[in-house]
C-alpha cells in the first residue's frame, strides 16, 4: 500500500471516529433530563469528536502536501476552553439552585463554590 492510499484510510477513519462521538454527544444532549447531566454530553464527548474531525482535516491536508497548523490551534483552544467553560456552567447551576446540592465533602468542611461566611466580620478585624 501507498502512503497516500494510507492517508486516505486514516483520514476516514477519523471522519468516521469524529462523526460517532458527536452524535452521541447529541443524542445525550436531547435525553438527558436536567442541565448537570445534559452538561456532560458535549463538554466531554463533544469534544473528542471535534477533535478527531480536526485531526481528519490535518490527515487530509498533509497527504496534499498543503500543511496546516490551524487545526492544532484550534484543538488547543477547544481542549483548554471546553472544561473551564464546563465548570462555570456547573457553578451557575449550583448558585441558582437548578440542580440537587452537592454532598458534604468528607475531609473539608464546604465545598469551594459554595463558601459564604457565617457571620460578617466585625470592622477592623481581619
């Protein structure tokens, strides 16, 4: 087998990889109930599928001979923003009360999102 035949192959398989997870990632979008469990769906498989379609499109680009490094950033971005965006939706869900409250932790005495000081400290002390 030729490299470029090779190439091909991969570059399907990647397409075909991609196109799965994310089409589980809106299946689950649509069957999930409440906005916790749906959040999961297209943070965690959204984004390998995304993935895997940039990487075809890297594949396809370089057995063309035309390389293309954009892909690389835009994975880069996706990978450091999907989990940080994640979280804050997370966070909003619990401060608005949308979803059940999280367990007490066992070795801390709350949960970071949810500190809030008992009582408001006297002026002058700190």
């Amino acid at each position: 087998m030729s490299a470029e035949i090779i190439g091909t192959y991969a570059t399907a398989a990647f397409l075909l990889i991609g196109a799965f997870f994310v089409a589980v990632g809106v299946i689950g979008l649509l069957k999930f109930k409440d906005p916790m469990t749906r959040l999961h769906a297209p943070t965690k498989v959204g984004t390998v599928g995304i993935g895997m379609l940039l990487l075809a499109s890297m594949t396809h680009s370089f057995m063309l001979a035309e390389t293309s490094v954009h892909e690389l950033l835009i994975m880069g971005f996706l990978f450091v923003t999907a989990p940080i965006s994640a979280n804050f939706i997370a966070k909003v869900n619990i401060h608005k009360g949308v979803c059940e409250t999280p367990p007490k932790p066992s070795q801390d005495d709350t949960w970071s999102t949810l500190k809030s000081p008992d009582e408001d400290p006297e002026p002058g002390s700190a």
